[in-house]
C-alpha cells in the first residue's frame, strides 16, 4: 500500500495523472549532433513557441489595422411613453436610429496606433531573434558538457578498473608475503577512491544530459 501511494505522489508531483514509477538505471538519450540539437531546441523549447506565438499575434493585430479606416453604422432603438398625446405625438412607441460615421481627420490617431502595433510587431520579432541566439547557446554549452562529462566518466572508470587490478595484485603480494597489510589497506582506499570518483563523474554525465534535454525542450 505504501508502494501505490508513493507511485501516486509521484505522478502528482510530475504532473502526470497516473501513477508512476522509478527506476535505478535511467537511459537519457542526447541528440546525435549538435546541429540535430540546434533544430530540436528551436522546434520544442515552449518559449520559443510562445515567442512565434506572440509574432503571430501582434503581425494579426498589424494587418487588421485596415478595420480603423472603414466607415461604420450605428443602430440604436429608444422606446418611449408620455402622459399626453396627440395627432402627431403618440403616448407610447418607439424610435429607431441608423447613424452611418465616416472618420476623415482625427488627429493622427489611426496612423499613431498603426505605428504602434508594427513596433510592437518589430519587438517581437526581435524578442524571438535573442529567445534563439539563448537557446542555442545554452544548447551549446550544453552539448560541450555532455561531450566533456563522457570523456571524464570513461577515464573515471579506466582508472576505477586499473585501481582494482592493482588491488588484486597487492592483495595476491600480501598472501605470497611480498608485502604487508598496510599495503593491501592503501590499495584498497585507492580502489574505493576511484570508485566514488567513477560515480561522481556518471552522476555529472547524467546531469549534463538532463541539461542537454531542457535546453532542447525534451525536459520536463
């Protein structure tokens, strides 16, 4: 029962509306190429899709400025009662009214919104150019990292192997009395020396690629 509630919190903290599980050995897969990277981030990242958004909308409200130079009607129906009536007044009715505007001069004020709006459509358009130049710079810091954080994890576990061979071998020296026991205990601090090291340099690859992933909006 505490395993359900558990994979339940889970879910709910994810934001996933299931129950979810975890697992010891995640495999995190990374783009192939930095280029791969470049063109994933700028099709997932959300804000670089609400960055095209916002383009989108302000470019909508730039090519319906036209609607501000049309004419326009007005309709407007007054009913009416009164205490006295005649011939060419009745008591009670009603009114009706079509107005028809047509704006000449007012100022300056279409054109200064018209002006307006394609600022604001120019600023978009430049809010999405430095969304893109972030993005692929975080993208390529990102890649480096994972690059480097490879390279570190495998001379972490060359060293990690070489430490427990020559563990062996001292530990084969002591049982043939060519060294001592201290020996043996060095060798075997070394080893777990580099065992941690081993694991400390997978956990920073695991983090590099997890940065890789948000940067390319794979993650969350």
């Amino acid at each position: 029962m505490n395993l359900v509630r558990a994979q339940e919190a889970l879910g709910v903290l994810v934001g996933a509306d299931a129950p979810l599980d975890a697992t010891e050995e995640v495999q995190l897969s990374a783009a192939a190429s930095e280029t791969d990277a470049m063109r994933e981030a700028e099709a997932r990242r959300a804000d670089l899709r609400a960055a095209r958004g916002r383009i989108d909308a302000a470019d909508h409200v730039l090519r319906d400025s036209y609607a501000d130079y049309l004419p326009f009607l007005n309709a407007s129906v007054t009913p009416f009662a009164a205490t006295y009536s005649s011939l060419t007044t009745p008591g009670t009715g009603w009114q009706a009214q079509l107005v028809l505007t047509v704006p000449f001069f007012d100022g300056g004020l279409r054109y200064g919104a018209r002006e307006e709006r394609s600022a604001l459509l120019g600023e978009a358009r430049i809010a999405l150019e430095g969304a893109l130049r972030q993005a692929r710079s975080e993208v390529r810091t990102a890649f480096e990292e994972v690059q480097r954080d490879d390279l570190a994890l495998q001379a972490s576990r060359e060293a990690a192997r070489l430490a427990e061979e020559a563990l062996q071998m001292t530990t084969a020296a002591y049982k043939a009395g060519a060294t001592n026991d201290l020996d043996v205990l060095d060798a075997e601090r070394r080893f777990r020396d580099a065992q941690t090291a081993a694991a400390t340099a997978e956990d920073n690859s695991r983090q590099a690629r997890i940065d890789l992933l948000a940067a390319t909006g794979r993650f969350p």
